[in-house]
C-alpha cells in the first residue's frame, strides 16, 4: 500500500524568503501525486498536482513541487512567501487507476513578519 | 451549491449518543469520501463510494463508524455510542475522477 511521509510537522520562515515543504511516499506502483492547503477553519484546497509529463509542476499562489521518482519525494517550494501563506500543508498520493487519496501528516507553515 | 457541503458546521454531543454527518458531494461527481482530521493526526481515510461499486470501508476505525450514500448523491456518517476520542473534525470530499478532490469545509464533532 502507498503511504506519503512529510518530514517537517512544522516550518517557520521569515516574509518573502523562499520555502520548501518536503514530501516523500512510498509505493510500487506508478502513482499520482497532490499538494493540498487548509487555511485556519477551512477545507482543504488544491494547490497543484502531478499526473504525468513535466516533473516540476506549477500551481496557486505561486508555489510548485517537482516530481523525483528516483528519489520518491515531491517537494513544494515557493521563492518568496507572504504572510497569507501562513496554513497546513498536505501531501498526498493516490494510485493511478484508483481514487483513495492518501495524506501525509501534515506541515504547519508560519510566516514571521 | 457548487461546492460540496457539509452539515452541521460543529456537533457538540454527550458521551454514548449517537450523531449523524451529512455531505453534499458535487453535483455529477461518482466517487465521495470522508476523512477523519485530528489534532497533529493529519488526514485519516474513513470511507470511499465510487459509482455503485460496493464501498471501501477498509479505513473505519471500529463497528461504531458506518456511512451510506443514497441514491449516489448524499452520504451520512453514523458514529453510534460515541466517545471522547472520536472528538474531530470530520471532512468529506467528492471527485468525478481521480484527479482532483474536492472538500467541504468539515464537521467539527465534539464529544463531552
């Protein structure tokens, strides 16, 4: 079965310096992967997601993850964040062909003035 | 609406009653999903129903969880007997593909 580890629970960066929000899974099988934002007291919104082709992969609000299949990470970074980017990141992967998405823990995201 | 919805926004019950949540899924979308968010838990997968296929329960975490979805629209999450540790915010989802879900924004359960 996949599983997708994110290895930071928490990340604090100061406004307008770049970030990176790391996404490692696990599966034999080819896979589909997504980066998902839940803002305080909302649901879930997508950012962006890879189906195939083009490894880095542009999404919302400026961010983009790319793709490392020899690695199994999925990283999503953005180059200069704004307070609005203050959220918890999720990661998760679903199995091409099948539709259980499956989350990572989550990444709390603080942005310091 | 256009997005999927979700009722009520918070439940407040007493140990040992049993609730109901309810979801609205997209209209036309096939598959829905409910996922269980706990406090530093992230996203535990509960329950899947695609289409008229038979649904996958594999994530309920005990035979106090059941959900239906009628008429391949709406969907209802039972918790019977409920306890403390089932206090969370439960999130349902919906897809036409499998490319992109679609959340609703949670029922936030408390059980005191």
């Amino acid at each position: 079965a996949q599983s997708v580890t994110q290895l930071d629970s928490q990340v604090p960066v100061f406004e307008e310096a770049p970030v990176e929000l790391r996404c490692n899974y696990s599966s034999s099988v080819s896979v589909y992967l997504f980066w998902y934002v839940q803002y305080p007291n909302q649901g879930l919104q997508l950012l962006l997601k890879y189906l195939s082709g083009s490894t880095l992969v542009k999404g919302i609000n400026g961010f983009e993850a790319e793709f490392n299949k020899s690695q199994t990470s999925f990283h999503l970074r953005k180059p200069s964040v704004h307070i609005s980017d203050t959220a918890e990141y999720f990661c998760a992967v679903s199995l091409q062909g099948a539709q259980k998405l499956v989350f990572g823990q989550g990444t709390r995201l603080t942005i310091n003035p | 609406g256009a997005g999927v919805s979700q009722s009520p926004s918070n439940k407040v019950t007493e140990k040992g009653k049993d609730v109901e949540l309810r979801c609205d899924p997209i209209s036309g979308h096939t598959a829905l999903y409910w996922y269980r968010q706990s406090l530093g838990q992230g996203l535990e997968f509960l329950i899947y129903f695609q289409g008229n296929s038979a649904p996958d329960k594999s994530g309920l975490p005990s035979d106090r969880f059941s959900a239906e979805r009628t008429g391949g629209s709406v969907s209802t999450l039972t918790i019977q007997r409920t306890q403390q540790e089932d206090s969370a915010v439960y999130l349902c989802a919906s897809s036409l593909t499998n490319t992109e879900a679609f959340f609703g924004q949670g029922t936030r359960l408390t059980v005191v």
